[in-house]
C-alpha cells in the first residue's frame, strides 16, 4: 500500500507572532534607511505585497510602528510615515541632547582605555572623511554608538536606540551644511577629553552642547526647505 499523506498541520500559534516581528522589523528599517519617506502613504496591501505576508502581520507591524510615533494618522489621507513640525523637531532634540549626555557621563564613569581607544579611532576617520555627508553620518553614528555601549546601561542605549529611530525620518543629515562636519568633530573631540580625563560633569555638558548645535543646524536646514 503506498504510504498516507500526511495530515496538513495549522501553522504554528506563534508563526503570525514571528511573521508580524519580521514585517514590524522590515518596515521599520526601510523607514531607517530613507526607503519609506516622511509623508509617505502607508497601504496594507501594497506592504503586504512588498515583504510577502498577509494583511495579518502588517496590521500588527503598523500598530507597533504607530505606537512608536514613525507612522500617524493623517487626516484625509490615511496611515503614513511621520512628518515632523519644527517645534517636534526641538523636541526631539531637547530628549537627545538630555540621553546623549547621561550617556557621555556615565562613559566617564565606566569606559574602558580600549573603548576609549575606538573612539579615538573613529574620530580619525572622521576626520578623513570630513568632505563626504554621508561618510561622516555613518562614522557619527559608530562614534556615539561608542559612548552608549561605554555608558554601561542597556535601559539607556535602548532609549536611544528608539529615538534614534524618530529621528530617521529627518531628511538629509546636518554634516551636508557647509562647516558643520567639521564643528561636530571638534565637539566630538571635547567629549572624547572629558571622558578620557573621568570629568562626568564637563563630559555631559559637551555632549548636550554638542546635540543642541545639531538641533540648530536641523531647523536652519528645515528653514530652508
């Protein structure tokens, strides 16, 4: 006798779970990486299509997004990617520049001489690469990186993490404003000293100092737009 087929078995409880962390994950790096522009519609089905799962897994990975304040509700015209306002912006910031210092200070406290090492290395690369926007934002990232990981706190670098995703939806990078790069390095190398030297409180002030003028150069930016 040839062998029964065997049964069909319904998906496992969790495989809608796991599918709508992978449609959660996917979305929210194409809005990270600029694919999914601020003001830009966001249809279930067309999404669906796109990462090849049901409406099921979007709709969850939507609700997630929408809580975290990178997709809303625009009157009219439905679900879409987050477009900020210029006083949304200043509060953005005004929580970086209070994260980031926390942050520096607490890398005063805790970094190693080899942490402190990479960021120096950093900062040479940065330096090289201090005519190239796109260059200097990725080695901008690595560098703060640097300072959240020395911090010690994963409750922190969690919360930074998050914002850093908000504040992905801003067009552009500051280091394409003429001179800014070049500043932004040099607040860099004060915050790599007072952290090098253990000063907490000089290393939190240079970092909230540092983030306040990168809060400026985003609305002149904006400004201009």
């Amino acid at each position: 006798m040839p062998p029964s087929k065997s049964p069909v078995m319904p998906a496992p409880e969790g495989e809608d779970l796991s599918r709508a962390e992978y449609a959660y994950v996917r979305i929210r790096q194409a809005i990270r990486d600029g694919n999914f522009k601020p003001g830009q519609r966001m249809r279930e089905t067309e999404l669906a299509e796109k990462f090849a799962v049901s409406r099921t897994p979007i709709r969850e990975a939507i609700r997630r997004l929408s809580g975290e304040g990178l997709i809303e509700d625009v009157a009219g015209r439905g679900l879409a990617v987050t477009q900020f306002t210029v006083a949304q912006v200043r509060e953005l910031y005004f929580l970086r520049a209070v994260l980031e210092g926390a942050a520096a200070s607490q890398a005063a406290q805790f970094a190693s001489p080899s942490e402190i090492k990479a960021m120096e290395e950093i900062h040479a690369l940065s330096r090289s690469a201090v005519d190239q926007p796109g260059e200097t934002a990725r080695l901008n990232l690595h560098f703060h990186r640097a300072i959240h990981a020395a911090a010690r706190n994963q409750y922190l670098t969690s919360a930074l993490e998050q914002l850093a995703d908000s504040l992905s939806l801003l067009p552009g990078t500051t280091f394409e404003v003429p001179g800014r790069a070049a500043v932004a390095l040099n607040e860099h190398r004060d915050i790599i000293a007072a952290i090098k030297k253990h000063d907490v409180a000089k290393a939190e002030a240079a970092a909230r100092s540092h983030i306040a003028m990168a809060c400026d150069t985003r609305i002149s930016m904006m400004f201009r737009s």
